[in-house]
C-alpha cells in the first residue's frame, strides 16, 4: 500500500513538473509571435536568420512544442488508457503525426545550425534522428498491435521529447550555481545531457518493469 501511495505522489509531482514546463515553454514562445529577428534567443543567430528553410524550422519547432509535450504526457497516462482509449487513441496520432511531420523535421533542420559548433550540432542531429526513429517505431508497433513494444518505444519518444525541458532546467542549474564553465563549453553539456540522461532513465525504468512482469509470470506459472 505504502509503495502504491509513492508511485501515485511520483507520478503526480512528475505530471506537475510537465505541466509547469510547458506553461514556462508558452511563456518563452510568446515573444517570438511577434516575428522579429532580435527577439531573445534569435541574437544569437543572427548569421543564419536570412536562411529561409531554417526560420521556417525554427518558428514551426518553437510554435509546436507545447502540444508535443502535452499530449506526450497524455500518452503516458495508464488511468487515461484504461478510462478513456479514445482520448488515449487520439492524443496518440497528435503526438506522432506532429513529430513526424513538424517537429521531429525542424528540429533536424536547426541541428545543422546548433550554437556550440560541431560537439553540439552531433548531439542535436542524434538527438533528431532518434527522436523521429522512436516516434516512428512506437506508430509502426502500434500498427501492428504489439502493444508492449509500442508502449516502450513511445516512451523512450517522450524521454526525447522532454529534452526541450531539460536543456533549459540544466542551463538555468549552471547559471545559478555559477558553474565555471566557458559558455561554449557549457552549451556543449548540456546539448548532450538534456536528452543521453532522459533515455537512460527511461530504459531502465522499461527494463525494470519488465524484469517484475516476467518474475511476475513465473509465480504464476509454478
């Protein structure tokens, strides 16, 4: 019983931290509605803004994060696929047909243009790849109505997906701990740390359970 009420509070303050991200990940995006070149992190590219296809990825990459990351958060929601498939079904095809095609390209795009020079930019092309490669998996799985391997696979997507929060929440770490790192240096971490720990955490959160469930199917079987 204990062990139920600390999974219920896990997954309650792992919902809230989500749902705070996204709102300060509006919040950010607001300012960039308003199209101008010198908005915020746009000063820092000012040497590729000119290129058409990369503005285009990057507006389209900004605008479009908030609904991958709220309906990611829907589809790790066992109560919601138990209670209500249809919703479950539905935020599902969102998800996945936004990262395939929106999200998962722009982000690929801007790769190629990362701040932090090669380092970062090897980081961010993997980061996309993977990205688009899991998202893809987890449909194609679900096609084939291997539940298990579907589920998995979008949630090592979402593990990707949160990537865009935890860059931030390192960045912020190393500004308020006041780190000595050169800011190049620094953008070159946390490029590579904001999704490499996302993924780790979740396989061994996958792993983990399916370790109980075939212990669990042994009891039963002897």
């Amino acid at each position: 019983m204990m062990l139920q009420y600390i999974k219920r509070g896990f997954l309650f303050v792992f919902t809230a931290l989500i749902l705070y991200g996204t709102w300060l990940m509006l919040r950010l995006s607001w300012p960039y509605t308003s199209l101008n070149r010198y908005t915020d992190f746009l000063m820092t590219k000012q040497w590729v803004y000119h290129i058409r296809h990369w503005r285009l990825s990057f507006y389209t990459h900004v605008f479009i994060s908030s609904v991958v990351l709220i309906t990611g958060l829907l589809q790790c929601s066992w109560y919601l696929l138990k209670k209500y498939p249809r919703l479950h079904r539905t935020s599902g095809k969102i998800y996945v047909l936004t990262v395939l095609c929106l999200s998962g390209p722009s982000g690929l795009i801007m790769s190629f243009y990362a701040n932090g020079g090669i380092a970062a930019r090897i980081s961010f092309v993997l980061l996309s790849c993977l990205w688009l490669g899991s998202t893809y998996m987890g449909w194609r799985y679900a096609l084939q109505r291997r539940w298990q391997l579907h589920g998995h696979m979008l949630l090592r997507s979402y593990a990707l997906t949160l990537s865009a929060l935890t860059l931030r929440l390192y960045a912020y770490l190393i500004d308020v701990f006041n780190i000595p790192l050169h800011p190049k240096d620094a953008y070159i971490l946390i490029s590579w740390l904001s999704w490499t720990l996302n993924l780790l955490f979740m396989e061994a959160r996958i792993r983990f359970f399916l370790k109980k469930r075939i212990a669990l199917l042994l009891t039963h079987t002897q």
